[in-house]
C-alpha cells in the first residue's frame, strides 16, 4: 500500500485507548530462538486477564536483537492469537526510513491494527528530518502510527511543538509519552487537540489525570490486571481513592521492571511466577541473584506470589 491517500483516510484512533501491554519476548533456553509456544501462552494470559491492547517488538521485546525473520513470526503469532480480541499495534523503529516502511507494511498486511514508532536513536534527526520520516512511513500504510517519544533511548527529545507538527500528519493519531515530566501531557493536548490522543509511557498513574487516554506498561507484562484496573480507576472512572490505593499496591514493582533492568526484571518475575520466558539476549544479562530474591519479595507482598514461593528462591 502506498500514496498519500493511504494516510489520509485513517480516522482518528478513537477506541484505542486504556493500557496497553508493551510483551516481552520470549527465548528458548539460551536464547537461541524466539519461544513462539510461550508468546502465544503470553498473549492469552494478557486477554484473560483483561489488558486493553498489545505491542510487541517494543523496547521491552528487545526489538533490537531479533532477526528480520524472528519479527515476522513474532508479528504473525501476536496478531493470529489475539484475533481481533483486542488491538494489536506492532513496533516497528529502526535507524533507516526505508526499513521502518517495510516493517510497518508488513505488520499492516499481517493484521496488525497499528504500528509504533520510535524516531531514528543514531542519526539523531531535526525537527525536519523527523517529519520527513514519520510523514513518509505514514503515507505507505493505511494504519494509524503511534509516535514514540523516549529521549532516554533514543537520543531525540520530540517535545510538544515538535509532536504538535506531527499530528498534522493523518496517520500520526497518538503518541506515547515515556519522559519524567508530566505536564507534557497536558502541554501534548493544548497543542494538538483531538489530532493527537496521549498514552503515558511510564507515568500511568499521574499522566491519567492530565487527560491521558492510554498506558503502554511493562509491569502490565507481570500484572496486567491490577496495572489496567489502576489506569482505569483513574482515567475512566475518575475515583481518585481507588486509583491511588492500587497504584500504591502497584508501587513497589515499578523498580524492578524500570530503569536499565526492565527487561530483565520482567523476565525474571515470570521466572518466578512459574512462568518462565527465557533470559534476555546479551549484551543484557539475567537479572542479579540479588535482586531476584528482593523481587519475589516485592511480589509475596503484592499478593502475586504465596509466601512460600518467596521463600524459596
């Protein structure tokens, strides 16, 4: 699919929205192939438990060391497993236009409802440059982009003018928000108005205040129906008591599946949770000892593990 009018007759992302999954990918015993049994067994637990949408191939699925060919069947096993159950978005991100058009209308033509698309993390491109490269991957498909803002890893810091000019591209129709700073959040909306809907990138619980209509999670891996309930109760149902008291319950993950371990740490509590999906790929390395046993701890106390699990490990 190609031209212009492909872009320009996607209609806002509308239904899109609540909190959305960003799925670890899982590996054989050391790491030799992507475990396509265990993602589908993920993307079942995921539904059944309630979570809002998936994204595979995202930072947390370390879209970065897998092969061209471990994309599509991992493309193909999410979206086949999900059956329209819930909305699929694929990450697609790379270094080279040309290669973001190939992945994004390969997700497209795979059934994906979505792409999302961190901007170029090397070339570290001008305000130009970046809407020269989402306008061009949004005029080759006809499914909505969701904009990936994370300066952390991509050394470009898309702020709100900058995404305002990207809503003007049809296809641009969200933008998931992964800085510290919430009140982008609200500067996003100012700015765009109903061209652009924000999902928080890492501050579920504040940027749902500010108007936020969607979370892509990593805690939602290990906890998809308390991190949904959470974002829910303060998004949609505006009850601030229960969204903070199950955002405190929430809380004490967070460390563990944020900051320069998250894939890890992910990767372990399912470990732990008698869910195993392999250790990461290198350069990450397992989480430490360590820090697994504060995690099954962290998870007794959350109520996900019985306390004699914890004390096992």
């Amino acid at each position: 699919m190609s031209g212009t009018s492909a872009g320009a007759s996607t209609p806002m992302s509308g239904t899109f929205r609540g909190t959305w999954t960003v799925l670890i990918t899982p590996f054989t015993e050391g790491g030799a192939a992507v475990d396509l049994p265990g993602l589908q067994r993920l993307v079942e637990f995921q539904i059944a438990e309630g979570i809002d949408g998936l994204i595979p191939l995202g930072s947390t699925g370390e879209f970065l060391s897998v092969s061209r060919e471990e994309r599509t069947a991992i493309v193909e096993t999410v979206v086949r497993t999900a059956a329209k159950r819930v909305p699929v978005y694929i990450g697609t991100g790379a270094e080279d236009t040309r290669e973001v058009v190939r992945a994004s209308r390969e997700a497209e033509a795979l059934g994906a409802d979505g792409v999302m698309i961190i901007p170029p993390f090397y070339a570290v491109p001008t305000e130009d440059e970046l809407f020269h490269h989402y306008k061009t991957v949004s005029d080759a498909i006809g499914i909505p982009v969701m904009v990936y803002n994370n300066p952390a890893t991509a050394n470009v810091d898309m702020r709100p003018e900058t995404l305002a000019r990207l809503s003007t591209i049809p296809n641009c129709t969200s933008v998931k928000e992964s800085t510290l700073e919430v009140t982008r959040v609200r500067d996003i909306i100012a700015l765009c108005g109903d061209r652009m809907e924000v999902f928080a990138g890492v501050l579920g619980y504040e940027s749902a205040w500010l108007g936020a209509v969607g979370w892509v999670a990593v805690c939602s891996n290990i906890v998809p129906r308390l991190s949904r309930d959470m974002f829910a109760a303060a998004a949609q149902e505006h009850d601030q008591a229960k969204a903070l008291a199950l955002y405190r319950r929430l809380a004490p993950l967070l460390p563990y599946v944020g900051g320069p371990r998250y894939v890890s740490g992910t990767k372990a509590g399912f470990r732990l949770m008698g869910m195993p999906m392999g250790a990461p790929r290198p350069p990450r390395l397992p989480l430490p000892v360590a820090e697994e046993r504060e995690l099954a701890q962290v998870l007794q106390g959350m109520g996900v593990l019985p306390a004699r699990a914890a004390a096992a490990e």
